[in-house]
C-alpha cells in the first residue's frame, strides 16, 4: 500500500487531504458559531455556477469557482447588511439564481451536464501541482488568520455588539470571515466534493462542541479531529479500494454517533 504514495496523483492526493483536513474546520467553527448553516448550500451551488462558466468558456474550473463563489458572497453580505435582513434568506435567492444561471450555460452552450455535476464528488487524485500550492497557501492564510485575529473572533463570538463597543471592527472581521469560508467551500468541493463537504467542514467541529469547553478547545480540537479523519480516511481507503472521501465521510460519522452516546450516557 505504501509503494501506492510514490505515484504522483495519490501523493498530491494525501498532501491534499493533510493540510485540508488540520485547517478546514476552522471554518466549520465559524460556520457553526455564526449560524451561517445556509451558506455553504448557497456555496454549493456558487461551485457550480463557477464550473458551468469556467466549462463554456474554457477557463480554469478551481480559479472561476473560486472567484464565482467570492463575488456571491460580497453580494450576499452587502445585500443582507443594507436591507438588515438574515443572511440566510439572502443566501437562499442566491442559491436558487446560481443554479438557474448554470443551467443556463449549460443548455446554451452545450456544456456536457455530467462534467459541471462531477463537482458533487470532487476530484482528489485529479489536482494538478499548482492548485495542490494554491490549498497550501490558503491554508497557511487560514491558520494565520485564526492565530492574529484569536482575541477579536473570540469577542465578536461572544457578542457582535460588545466586541464593536470594545474597538473590534466587527464589519472587516465578518466580511473576513465569510469570504475565508467561501474559498474553502470552493476548494473543498475540489477536494472531496459537494456531497461529501461536510465531513472535512462540520462534522469536527460539531463532535467537538460535545466536549471542548471553551474556544481555544474548540478550535484546536476540530482541527486536531479534521486532520485524523483525513489521514485515517487516506488510508483506509486504499486499503478497502473506497473512494477516500468516502471513507473519511463514515469514519467521522461514526466517530459522531460514538461520542454522541458517550455524551448521552
């Protein structure tokens, strides 16, 4: 099995899923802490707009639904903002008018539907080396973000209006913190795709709220938790021949449902 990680694509495969795995979950906090559940739907479907549009016109599919996805969400953000109204209403007519206008696309320009919807299941062993150092470098942005920034997103998680009162500029730190959580959608998708986008976002985070007792456990332990699903994941499914998002989506949902009746008990 080892011999397996000189090939070249399962090598860019476990580099993928190491550093995805450690610092994905940082937004999976976010996403949990802000309520902003919706979002990564209206995400999802962003990606596929972007793969749609990058499709008809032979641009790079990881650049356009990365970039397709931010100019959503600074929409979403500043439409929500001005009428005053929840995100995850904005989120909802976006979601519907993304995959309306990628349909679209795809009729008009006789875009193959099957290669826009193989963004549901992502493309790991597919990644080319440079979009390997582009989740790299995020990642590395990611973490950095979370260490310089600490003291401000643990008051603009306890009070939005408080940490504002206290000298925090929550609208740059909210604005921050969503279009962070839109590149990782976008790159996870690439990733593991949109079906299995959960297991590397939220199920860490979530199985760390059962235990963790404060911030700095909470984020420490989901990404402690997020890189042990992907490497055991890794390697679990070159040993069963599953697809490795597969694996690592039933490893961290058991590792829920035992914790979950560990905590009931």
């Amino acid at each position: 099995m080892l011999e397996m990680l000189t090939l070249s694509p399962i090598a860019k495969g476990l580099i993928l899923l190491v550093v995805a795995g450690f610092s994905f979950p940082l937004t999976g906090v976010y996403l949990l802490r802000l309520n902003l559940l919706p979002l990564r739907f209206m995400l999802m479907h962003g990606t596929i707009l972007g793969g749609a549009i990058a499709l008809a016109f032979s641009l790079n599919t990881f650049v356009a639904t990365i970039i397709t996805n931010l100019i959503l969400v600074l929409l979403m953000t500043k439409i929500s903002r001005s009428l005053r109204s929840d995100a995850g209403y904005i989120s909802t007519f976006f979601m519907v008018i993304s995959v309306s206008l990628a349909f679209i696309l795809i009729y008009k320009c006789n875009v193959q539907a099957k290669d826009t919807l193989a963004l549901l299941w992502g493309s790991l062993y597919a990644s080319t080396w440079p979009e390997v150092c582009g989740v790299v470098v995020f990642a590395a942005l990611l973490i950095a973000f979370q260490v310089v920034y600490y003291r401000q997103l643990q008051a603009f998680f306890f009070d939005r209006e408080i940490a504002y009162t206290a000298g925090v500029n929550e609208r740059a730190l909210y604005y921050s913190i969503v279009l962070l959580t839109a590149m990782t959608v976008a790159m996870a998708m690439k990733i593991i795709g949109a079906l299995l986008l959960d297991a590397l976002l939220l199920l860490p985070a979530l199985i760390t709220t059962f235990f963790a007792g404060n911030m700095r456990q909470v984020i420490v332990w989901s990404s402690l938790l997020g890189g042990f699903f992907a490497i055991a994941g890794f390697f679990l499914a070159l040993l069963l021949d599953i697809p490795a998002s597969s694996a690592i989506a039933a490893l961290a949902s058991i590792s829920f449902v035992i914790i979950f009746i560990i905590k009931r008990k």
